[in-house]
C-alpha cells in the first residue's frame, strides 16, 4: 500500500497549480472563431496529419515507414524515429481523434515541464517557492509556446531538466543507478524528439567538458576516476543499446546514399542555417507579436522575410534576467563563503557555462567583428563545426531550450535571494503569484496572423464519397511540397494525391511539369500519374496569381462547384514523354510580375525529359520562349551538342527542336529517373542576367 506523505501532498498541488495556469493562459489566448486554432503556420496541420496516417496505417496494418497517399503514385518515405511520442499520438488517436491528441500532447507538455523543473531546481536551491517559479519561466517561456504551434515533438521539451536533474546526480554519485537512469532519460528524449536529442546530445557535452575544466581550475586535478569511466561507459552502451534498434536503417540510409539521393530533410543547405540564425536582439526584445509590447517593436525586432517567425521565440525576458543577475550577484561573493556546499555551486556554475554556450551554439556560423582600420574579424562559431556532423540540423536558435532552462534555474537564485528576508507564508504565496503573473504578461504571445481551421471545405466530403480508389492534384501547387491544408484534409476523403512532400525524388523531378495546370502538356502528365479529379481552390489564387480558366480545354470536364473550389474530371491520353524544368527554373506566380505562368530563368537553363515507355523513341518538342526586356539569343544543346540558335524577343515565340532521341527513363524502377537534359542558355551572358521564360510544352513523337 502507497502512504502518501505531506511532500507528496505539496508535490501534487504544484502539479496542479501548474495545470490551473495552463488553463489560464490558453483560454485567454484562444482563437475566438469556430474550429480555429493557433498554429505555427501550417506546421501544427501537417503534424496532425502525421498522426493520422499513423493511425490509419496502424489500423489498415501497413507499414509506417511508406505512404502511398502522397506524391502518388511513388509514395513517401516516412522516416518515424519519434516512437515515445509515437505510440501515445497513436494511443489518443484511435480513442479520440488526431486533433484531440495533437492538442492534448501539446498542453500537458505545460504541466510537465514546469513540474519537472520545479524538481531539477529544488534539487540546486532546496527552495520550493524559487523552485515554483523557475517551472513558470521554464514551461511558459516564449521559446516553448511558439514550439507549441509547430508540432509535438518540438514542444516535448518536459524531459530535459530531468536529465540534467540526473546527470547532477551523477557527479554528485558515481553509482550505476544515477548512471543507467540518465542513460534512460536521454533514450527518452532522443525518442521523443530527435531534435531535442541532438541539442542534449551537444548539452551533454558541454556538461562533460565543464566537468573536468571546474575539477582542474577549482582543485588542479581531473576528477575522473576508475568508477567514473565504468559509470560513464555503461550509460553510453546502455543508451546505444536502445537507440540503434529503432535508428539503425534510418542511418543505414544516410551513411549509404549519396547526398544527392537523400530526401529534402536529411541534408538542408548551409543556407539555412546561415538565414536561421538568431541575433542577438531576439533573446533581448519581445517579439512583434507580443500583446503588450509589440507595438514597440517593430522598428527594432521586425520580422524578415528570410528568418520568418523562426527567431520570434527565443525572448528571455527582462523579469527573468533582473532575477538572474540579481541572483549571481548575491551568490558570486558567497560562494567562498561556503566552500562545503560543492555540488550547489557546481551545479549554478554549469548553468552559467551553459547559458553562454547554448547562446554562442544558437549564433550564425560565422560572426564578422569589426575592427577599426582593420577590417572585419571572423569567429567561428560550433553551428559552422557542427554543420558538417549534422546537415538535417538547420535551425540554431532552438539551443534556445537550454538557455531557457539556464535562465530559469539562475532566476530562481535570484527569487530565491529576494525572499530571504519574507517570514509570513501568506506574503510568501503573495510574492509568487505576483512574479507568476508578470513573467506571464511578459512571455505572452499573440499571433492572428496564423489562426488556422480545423474545419474542412465541403469539397472533400463531396470526394470522400466517390467510389473508387484514384488520385486527386490540388491546385495550386507548392513546388515539390504538399499544402499542409491539403494533407490536413486527406483525412477525410483518403485518396492519393499526385501534391509531393519534398521526400520522394521521383516525384519532386516530376512535380515542375504538373505545377501549371495552364500549360498544355500538364493533362497529359497528370494522366500518367493516375490522376481523375483536379481541384482549382479559387480562395488561395488571390495571392499566387490569376485564377486559371479550364472552361474551353477538352481535357477538363466541370464536374461541381463549391464556394470555394472548383472539380474537374480530367480526360487526357497518358504523357509518353514528360518535359519538366530544372536547375535554374522557376514559375512566376506572382500577379505584380510580367513573367507570370513563365518558367523564367537568368541565362541558363535546363529541361529533363523523361521517356515514360519501356522502349526507345525519336521526339520533336515544341514550345514558347521569349526575353522579358531586351532581346536576346537563346542556345539550345543536347547532350553536350549545340544545337539550333533562337532570336528570342518580348514577343512569345514557338520553338521546334527536332530529332531527340530518349532511351527508357525507368521512372519508378529506382530511387531516381534517369532523364536526358535540353540546355538552354544565353550566349552572350548579361550581368545582371536577361532572364527569359519558357512554357507550352508539347511533344511529337517521330
């Protein structure tokens, strides 16, 4: 029989103190409008559809790792390392429904999290109402709300202050229980989040590094012992031992496919990470989106368009900073004072070391400092390092976890300090809820740019009751990426869509030539990949460009209209050979630019030209070229051969190339099509570039 003593008791109030203001703060903040929900961007809708497919796979008894509904008729890849947050997804899902399991995972992370700070901080302070608090700032820190509205892995940030509750522990005692429960933890987290994973892997480093340099400076030794290497070596084997299992062919995968062939997530560019980096000013200013001092910040803290809303979450916080400033000016003079309390002292030194180096970890990779008559000096920072380890890794600023927690534990000092002269308990829970209420104030965030709907158009219930197993393509499209809204609303209709996801290279070199529904050749390539319904929603042109009229095509027959989208029934004979532009191409889609429904591009060019049969064949191809300004000539090659020469000008003119020949491109025999490249270039290059736009595809075969 469990007794439950008066600790438990007070343990179990704080549990629910932190679930009241979870409460709080999400009904003040909720969207007023029906089936409305805050998201970051479309991220939480994909997320949501992430969990239903798992759970229409888990009860369909199919494999996880496929998706056939995307991209179709390739499939996706679905990499699912994430299994601690996985199975419960799943669990809630099949219960209830996906959205109630995105929502409920996302809001007991609150709770969580402050409870299990509240512990790691304890265990350093020995001081529950600095402890309380240090659980508010943890759990209800702008870095974690905006995590909230991207998906659930990223908000399951609750387990890390327990593992590094642990690994204190093990400094603290060497002994193999200390050792195989940080072990566990980090399994936990990895498994959870391999994002978070990561950041405590680089974490756990750092506390290792600090370990031995704190021993060395503070008693001119390196406190590692024989028992130290045995505890070590059996967390590190133990967490391996769990880890590689459910990791294994996934880094099969990475170490054995050339980077070129990876999915869009395994390798980002080097950009990202550059374009993604904080600054400085975004750990000191709220953000624009603050409610009550926003308003102020958008001179200082505007949104760029390059960085997005990333670096909006990373405010610290003036309260937070006052307390932990306060909290190392007291403290630092003291610590000598009181030489016996080791681990304490250790422990607020690492959080320190930790702050800096969790803020330094999330800067660009390489920070520029001027020198007077000098030029500019260049520092490194560990993202340049750690790029090459990790290229998926593309966004710093989420080391913005580990400085949260850092603050929280030296903003508790200094709460703690603040109320040494308070006796009265009744002034004592005065000065918490007083604290509580201001650093809520100060993190909360407003955000109506990115109210998203639960709700789904009338369009796909109409789809959902059509007989039959076909593919849909939605338009318009994003490039190789499927709309969130679009895979949101799969849930209901489950039928393939040909929309990609950015993880199937067959169908990312395919997705250019079906990404306007306009040219002449997209029907019959939207044939061949099994398409019956097209869907025009007539909302969303209102910002990528001219709605497209079907009315006078034959391939398309109108089938219904809704209010808000338009179904097509397509008629079209299959591609046999399909064009789609490359390397350099883009459609123009928006409605301020001349070149728009032109794939334009500045002096050079590509096209891929996949031949669908299973044998040989002799093409003409045809389309329509001109400049956008001056008139140009435009150099056509194939296989390294020149061609023919075209006198390109504003004026649209039709271009015939004769006589290519294109073996079997294989498409769907491998994890890529081998397609025969057209180059088009511009001869006489321009700097800046002339750019010229293509479009109207047509094929001839001979």
């Amino acid at each position: 029989m469990i007794t439950w003593s008066k600790r438990h008791w007070t343990d179990l109030l704080i549990f629910l103190f932190y679930c009241l203001l979870t409460y709080i703060v999400t009904y003040i903040a909720r969207p007023r409008a029906p089936g409305a929900m805050y998201a970051f961007h479309g991220d939480a809708l994909a997320a949501i559809w992430s969990i239903w497919w798992y759970k229409y796979a888990f009860l369909n008894h199919l494999p996880f790792s496929f998706c056939p509904l995307v991209a179709s008729p390739f499939g996706i890849n679905i990499v699912a390392l994430e299994w601690f947050t996985l199975y419960p997804e799943i669990a809630l899902a099949i219960l209830t429904n996906e959205v109630f399991a995105f929502d409920f995972m996302v809001l007991i992370s609150f709770p969580l999290s402050a409870m299990i700070m509240y512990y790691l901080c304890y265990h350093i302070t020995k001081n529950k109402a600095a402890s309380l608090v240090a659980g508010v700032i943890y759990s209800f820190s702008n870095y974690h709300i905006w995590r909230t509205f991207a998906w659930v892995p990223l908000a399951s940030v609750q387990w890390i202050p327990l593992y590094f509750l642990f690994l204190l522990k093990l400094h603290g005692q060497r002994t193999y229980r200390n050792a195989i429960i940080a072990a566990l933890l980090y399994t936990f987290i990895l498994l959870s989040s391999y994002i978070n994973g990561y950041i405590v892997a680089i974490g756990t480093l750092y506390f290792l590094l600090f370990w031995l340099g704190y021993a060395y400076i503070t008693e001119r030794r390196l406190d590692l012992d024989r028992q130290t290497l045995k505890v070590g070596a059996t967390a590190i084997l133990l967490s391996l031992a769990i880890i590689l299992p459910f990791t294994f062919s996934t880094l099969q995968t990475v170490l054995t496919t050339p980077k070129q062939l990876l999915p869009y997530g395994f390798a980002r560019p080097f950009g990202d990470v550059v374009g993604l980096a904080p600054r400085l000013v975004d750990y000191l200013l709220p953000p624009i989106y603050n409610p009550l001092f926003g308003k102020y910040m958008t001179q200082w803290n505007a949104e760029e368009p390059v960085r997005g809303y990333f670096a909006h979450g990373l405010y610290i916080g003036y309260i937070t900073l006052i307390l932990a400033i306060y909290g190392l000016w007291k403290w630092l003079p003291r610590r000598k004072q009181s030489p016996g309390n080791r681990e304490r002292h250790f422990a607020l030194s690492f959080f320190i070391f930790l702050f800096a180096a969790s803020l330094f970890t999330s800067a660009a990779p390489i920070i520029n400092i001027p020198l007077p008559g000098l030029g500019q000096l260049p520092i490194w920072t560990p993202s340049y390092f750690l790029y090459p380890i990790a290229p998926w890794f593309r966004e710093y600023a989420r080391f913005s976890v580990l400085v949260m927690l850092s603050a929280a534990i030296l903003a508790a000092l200094g709460f703690q300090y603040a109320l040494a002269g308070v006796v009265s308990q009744r002034r004592l829970y005065l000065n918490v809820i007083f604290i509580t209420a201001l650093i809520l104030m100060e993190q909360s965030v407003h955000i109506p740019l990115t109210v998203i709907t639960t709700s789904v158009p009338e369009v796909y219930y109409w789809l959902a009751s059509q007989p039959g197993q076909f593919s849909i393509a939605e338009y318009p499209m994003n490039d190789i990426f499927v709309s969130p809204e679009y895979q949101f609303s799969q849930r209901i209709h489950h039928k393939p869509m040909v929309n990609g996801q950015g993880k199937s290279r067959t169908a990312d070199m395919l997705m250019p030539s079906i990404e306007d529904i306009t040219d002449v050749a997209t029907p019959g390539v939207l044939s061949y990949l099994g398409v019956k319904y097209v869907l025009i929603h007539k909302a969303k042109y209102i910002l990528t460009g001219p709605l497209p009229n079907l009315e006078n095509r034959p391939e398309f027959t109108l089938v219904k209209d809704f209010p808000t989208t338009t179904v097509y029934e397509l008629h079209a004979p299959p591609a046999l050979v399909i064009v789609a532009p490359a390397r350099s191409l883009d459609l123009v889609s928006e409605k301020a630019k001349p070149e728009i429904g032109w794939w334009s591009t500045g002096n050079k060019g590509e096209l891929n030209l996949l031949n669908t049969l299973d044998h040989p064949l002799t093409i003409n191809l045809r389309f329509t070229a001109r400049t956008f300004e001056e008139p140009r000539r435009l150099a056509i090659s194939y296989n390294d051969v020149l061609l023919q020469i075209e006198e390109l000008s504003p004026t649209p003119k039709e271009i015939t190339v004769k006589n290519l020949a294109l073996q079997p491109s294989k498409i769907g025999q491998g994890p890529v099509p081998k397609p025969k490249v057209l180059n088009l270039s511009i001869p006489d290059n321009s700097d800046p570039p002339e750019w010229f736009g293509l479009r109207d595809f047509r094929v001839e075969p001979r």
